[in-house]
C-alpha cells in the first residue's frame, strides 16, 4: 500500500506533467510568453520602483500623511489578500482545474493532484495578481531601502501562505456545500459573514479588529529586524496548509457535485411560446434559450451573484465616493464577461452543430447572444450603481450624466471586445462545472487584463470630465468611444455572418 | 418521367486550412430512398453531411439539397433537411422540450406538441422531456438528436451514427424513422459504421475513403468481404 509520501511524490509528478501538458497545448505562444514577461517585469517593477522614489525631496505634509497611512494601513492589506485568496478559492468551487473533469476522467489523477494544481493555477487570476502588485508597491513605498529585500520576501511568503490557506478554507466549503443542505448552509453562512462584517464596519469596530489581526505584526517584522523569524514562520505556515489541504481537497472531491447534479436533474416544465409585443417571438424564444443557457449553468449563476452584490455591498457599506463608483460598473462588467462572454458560443456546447442547422438567420443568432451578453453586465453593474445610488443619494448632474455615459460605454466597450475575441479565438468549453473556464487558464488572465485595463482607463477619463462644470461634456466625451466599439461590434458581427468564419467557430466550439 | 434527385453533389471539396476533409466527392440520393454512407474514420462522411445539413459551407463543388443550393442558399437548405449530427448536438442547459419546441416554432409548425411527445414516447424519452439534457446519457442524447432530426417530416432526413452508443430498442426505433421517412418519400442518407444495420436500413450505399467516393451501388452487393477490399 502506498504511504502518504508516495502519494505526494506522485501527486506532485503528475501535477507537472499536467502543467507541462497546458503549457505544450497553448495556441498563441508568442503572446503568451510576452505575457508571461511583461508580468514578471510588472512584478520585479511594482518590488523595486516606488522605493526608488525620493520622497523626503517630495517633503509635504500630505505626501507624508499618505506615506504614514499606507504603512498604518499594511496590515489590513495584508488581510485583505487572505480574504481574497478565500473567496477566489470559494467561487471557483473549491479551486480551478488543470483538466477539465471530462478530460480528467480517464486519467489517474488524485484530490492531492488536482489540490497541487488549484494552487498553480491561484496566480492566473488578475485580482491576485493586482493585489500582490499593490502588496509589492505599498511595501517598497513605506520600507527603508535597507530593509528593503526582508521586507518584500516578507510579503511574498505572506502570499504564499494566504494562497495556501485560501485553498484549504476552500476545498472546505466546497465540501459543505456537497453535503446535503450544504449549499442552503453555505448561502446562509456566507450572507452572515457579510452582515457581520457590515455591522462591524457600520459600528466602527472593523477596523480596530482587523488592526488586532496578526497579520499587523506580519507588516511590522517585514519593517525590522524580525524579518528572517517572519519568513520561516509564514513558510512554515504555507508548507502546512498546502498539506492539510489535501484532506478537505480528498474530503470534497470525494463527494457529488450536489448543486450541478441538482441542476443536471432539475425539471423545467415546458412554458408556451412568448408572444412578446415587440420583434420576434422566434427571437424571443431564442432569447430564453440563451438565458436559460446562463441561469441554469451553477458557476455562471454563483458568479453573475457575487459580481452584482459583492462590489454593491462594499459601495452600500463603506460609502464610495462617485469618483470611487465610476470604477465599479466597468470591473463588473468585465467579471460578467468574463464569466462565458469572452467565449460566448460556448454556451451552445455541442449543442451549437444542432443550432447551426435551425432554419433562422445568422443575424437574429448573433443580436441575440449579444443582447443576452449585454443584459448580464447591466445587471451585475446596474446592481453596484443601484447601491451606491442608495449610500449617496443623487449625485449632482454632471456627476450623474459622467456615471450614466461612463456605464453606457464600458458595457458597449466589453462587449464589442469580447464578441470580437469570440469570434477570433473560439475554444470546446463544458460549463457545467463551477470550477471551468470559458477559455484556457493563461487566456482568460490575458482577457482579464485587458478588459480592466480598458475599462478603467475609460472611467479614469470619465472621473476626470465629471470633475469640470459641463453637465453636457460626459454624453459628448461618449460619442466617440460608442462610435468605436460599435464600429468593432458590426465588425464581428459581420464575422458572424460569413458562412465559412461562422463554420470554424461552431466546428471549435462543438469540438467536431 | 425522371424526378431531380433530392440530393446531388458534383465534385465536393472541403478545407480546413491546410487540411483537405472531403476531395472531389460525387453523390446522389432519391427521394423516397435510403442510402447508407459508409468508410473508415476520417473518410469525409460527417464533414459531407454537414456540408448537407447548411452548417459548413463547400469549398468547391456543387451542392444541391432539396433544390436548394447549399453554397448560396443555406437557410433554405435547413429548411428542408432534418439534420441529427455525429457527436452531440444537444445544447446542455436545455430541456428536450424546449429543444423541440425552438425546432418547431423556427420551421412553423403549429400543431407539432402530438408529434413531438409521440416521438418521445417512442425513443423512451417521455419520462425526462423537461429535464435538462446535461445530465442525460450518451445514448439517450443520440436518441434525442434522431428525435429533432425526425420531428418536422423533413424532405432530406439526414443521420450520422444515429446508432452508435444506443441501445437496442433506440435502435429499433430509428429503424423505424427511417421506413416511416421513406414511406413519405423524404430522402434518407445514414452514415455509419455497422455494415450490418446500414444493409437493414437502407436500399442503396456508397463508401467513401480518404475524402473521395469509392463506390455506389446497392446495399444487398455491400458484402463483408466486398466492404473490407473497399476499405482498404
């Protein structure tokens, strides 16, 4: 019988031949390394830049009060990248896959091998690369170029541990929610953490509490001497919860998929044929198709949630400046997106060859899926809008017409995006679980980046035109960016209609 | 007085890029007849049928379904072919209902429910119409797709692997669409591999491999050893 440490070896083998296995099946290999180059550089510039800033030559008064609010503030970052290590690892059903589960079935690959992987896989995901830039960056700002290489192998150990532990919380709630009730539970147990956290936060009590968290004494070793006694005891901290992982890992891979098997068996009983009292009905029908495409997918559904409530939430409790909201509905957007729309013919699955043969026209097919794309990140960012509108009242006009153009651009912009990649870089995706990708690993990171990249520069720009006295500049500064992605959109739409262009997306998708 | 065939193919070339899936395919197929096609893995049988079915435009050559053009006038082409696909061809998240209820409504069917759960009932299927087909079997999936294939009478009935994974009553069951289809005089092209059910099922065969059209003749001639030399 084989011991526990044949079983990591092996686990551990077979998690690098599967890595090596993604890496050969990568289609774009030139952009993925220059990708891959550009992050390490970003991560080497965000460790080393800000350091190199004088700002005793900057010497004001409120560059110092930042400076000492950041260093205050190190800490709560900290914990923060806990917290979104956690609930990265939750909404992923446990952890991403390295093989999807059909592609999985037929090989050896055990809970250890597929919770090794899910820790690979962590970094692929901008919200974690984003955090630990801002980890890196605040650290180089606030530390003395002296303690400058402790200091940041300090806050690299912390994101190794945090990723860890985020992993093992994980596979623990995962393995809840395929108890039964376990999904009931779950929902309950993640609305009451909420609701504390937004009592505490309300109270005035968050942050005192989050001030008391070890992870205060973690920013502040990084700072001194104690620095070599932190890294030990972070990677100490990490080796153990990549280890106990495993057992929630082994506990909830063992058991059913409860909530997609209740999906999978779920009845919908048949409902007469909408008779709407503008355009088609047969692209109303069309139109429940393709919802019921999203809502009945589990991941899709958990995620279109989170997208909507979670960024909502923060703006309801912590009380967003307008200039702070603008940010939101466009990172929203993109996060519904990126749920199926950068991939958005997968939602047919196989399914798309049989589409394909119905008697209807391309166009009607494709305004569909657009419309059903569109609705999802209207109303993930409708929600946080809705929300801050609640907190803050009505803000002044032309902060609300810079809001209105700037929500109504991003939307337009995301999906002329992401229906173009769409059309150019199709890929055989099964949604149907939680922890699947509508496109591969390294893809969808690139996709991510791009899209929050774009869509917060675009509110950028939107804050700024709210900051001057025309109420009337927001809805003409929109023009030409509704001009230019409608121009991208007719153009993939156009795509789209070419017979042979639409064969090769539905052969891809379809895998046939 | 000669009636147009249903089908005709004239020099059937399709490319993938540099891969050439068909080269230089001729058929034809009647009305009211049943024509098996028939080769190895990759002999071009799935990709002509999509070709037949509207979903992949020819590269070259001349395609005529139902008198319609398939070059330049797919959507016609789909309205007369009823159309079950090798591998899947059922969207997950829906329910058989819904998937006959969306075929039916597209072609303007009004009283089609009847038909549809009599279908149903006779693929077995009665009993899971309203759940979602994710969670279905392979074989009840290949069932269903003879089923939407089979739903609207279709002119131009065509069916790849509509046996494989299936189970024997599935399989009596798609014999019978077939006989039904011809007795209506629609025009029935089955691909498969089992030379045995393609001789029950159908009148007439011909082999395809490595994308070209090896032989035509009827299917009592498709001896066994006849079927290997041409496989070969």
């Amino acid at each position: 019988m084989p011991s526990s440490t044949d079983g990591w070896t092996h686990a551990a083998r077979a998690t690098a031949h599967l890595v090596a296995f993604r890496a050969r099946t990568v289609r774009r290999r030139a952009p993925a390394a220059v990708g891959l180059v550009v992050v390490l550089l970003l991560t080497v510039g965000f460790a080393w830049g800000p350091a190199t800033v004088e700002t005793d030559a900057l010497a004001s008064a409120p560059v110092e009060r930042a400076i000492g609010t950041l260093q205050g503030n190190l800490g709560t970052a900290l914990a923060g990248f806990l917290l979104l290590a956690v609930s990265a690892a939750m909404g992923a059903g446990g952890g991403r896959e390295l093989l999807s589960r059909s592609e999985a079935s037929i090989h050896p690959i055990g809970p250890v091998t597929e919770h090794l992987g899910a820790l690979v896989l962590a970094p692929l995901n901008l919200a974690w690369l984003v955090q630990v830039w801002g980890l890196l960056a605040i650290t180089a700002l606030v530390t003395p170029p002296a303690r400058l290489v402790g200091a940041q192998l300090v806050v690299l150990a912390w994101v190794l541990a945090a990723t860890a532990v985020g992993q093992a919380v994980g596979w623990s709630v995962e393995g809840v929610r395929r108890t039964a009730h376990g999904v009931l539970v779950v929902r309950v147990g993640a609305g009451l953490v909420v609701a504390a956290l937004a009592g505490l936060h309300l109270g005035g009590w968050l942050v005192p509490l989050v001030r008391a968290l070890p992870t205060t004494w973690v920013a502040e070793a990084g700072q001194d001497s104690r620095w070599p006694l932190a890294v030990v005891a972070l990677l100490a901290l990490a080796g153990a919860a990549v280890v106990l992982g495993a057992r929630p890992a082994t506990w909830a891979l063992g058991l059913p998929p409860r909530e997609e098997l209740d999906v999978q068996s779920g009845v919908h009983e048949a409902r007469p044929v909408p008779a709407p009292r503008r355009g088609s009905p047969d692209r109303a029908l069309l139109r429940r198709l393709d919802r019921g495409s999203v809502w009945r997918s589990v991941g899709m559904r958990r995620g279109l949630l989170v997208l909507g409530v979670g960024p909502g939430l923060v703006a309801l409790v912590a009380g967003l400046e307008w200039s702070s909201v603008m940010l939101l509905p466009g990172l929203t957007a993109s996060g519904a997106a990126l749920l199926f729309g950068v991939n958005t013919w997968c939602l047919d699955g196989k399914g798309m060859v049989w589409r394909e043969t119905l008697p209807v026209s391309a166009a009607d097919v494709f305004d569909v899926r657009a419309l059903v794309v569109a609705e999802c990140m209207v109303a993930v960012s409708g929600v946080t809008v809705v929300l801050a509108l609640l907190r803050n009242g009505l803000p002044p006009l032309v902060t609300g017409t810079a809001v209105a153009a700037c929500w109504l651009v991003v939307v337009v912009q995301v999906l002329a995006i992401v229906l173009t990649w769409s059309m150019r870089s199709p890929y055989a995706v099964d949604l149907a679980s939680p922890r699947a990708t509508p496109a591969p690993h390294g893809a969808m990171a690139g996709y991510a980046g791009r899209l929050s990249l774009v869509t917060t520069l675009t509110a950028v720009l939107f804050t700024g035109v709210a900051a001057l006295p025309w109420p009337w500049l927001p809805p003409l500064v929109a023009v030409p960016f509704l001009a230019w992605s409608s121009r991208r959109l007719v153009r993939a739409r156009r795509c789209w209609l070419a017979s042979d262009e639409r064969a090769r997306v539905v052969l891809t998708v379809a895998a046939v | 007085m000669s009636q147009t065939p249903a089908v005709v193919v004239r020099g059937l070339h399709v490319r993938f890029g540099d891969v050439e899936a068909v080269s230089g395919v001729d058929l034809s197929a009647d009305h009211g007849r049943a024509t098996a096609l028939l080769g190895r893995n990759g002999a071009g049988k799935s990709t002509t049928m999509k070709v037949l079915a509207g979903v992949v435009p020819p590269t070259a050559g001349v395609v005529t379904v139902g008198g319609h053009d398939a070059a330049t006038d797919a959507l016609g082409v789909k309205r007369v072919v009823g159309y079950c696909p090798d591998v899947g061809g059922l969207v997950p998240r829906a329910t058989p209902w819904e998937h006959l209820q969306l075929s039916a409504r597209l072609r303007r069917m009004d009283d089609w429910e009847e038909r549809g759960r009599d279908l149903l009932e006779r693929f077995e299927l009665g009993d899971v119409a309203h759940r979602v087909v994710g969670g279905f079997s392979h074989g009840m999936g290949r069932r269903l797709s003879v089923v939407l294939a089979a739903l609207h009478e279709p002119a131009v009935l065509l069916l790849d692997e509509p046996f494989d994974g299936v189970d024997p009553r599935g399989v009596e069951a798609t014999l019978e669409v077939v006989a039904d289809a011809r007795a209506r005089g629609a025009c029935v092209l089955l691909s498969t591999h089992l030379r045995d059910l393609a001789l029950e099922a159908c009148g007439d065969a011909i082999v395809l491999r490595g994308g070209n059209r090896v032989a035509a003749m009827q299917a009592v001639e498709l001896t066994g050893e006849a079927y290997r030399a041409l496989l070969d």
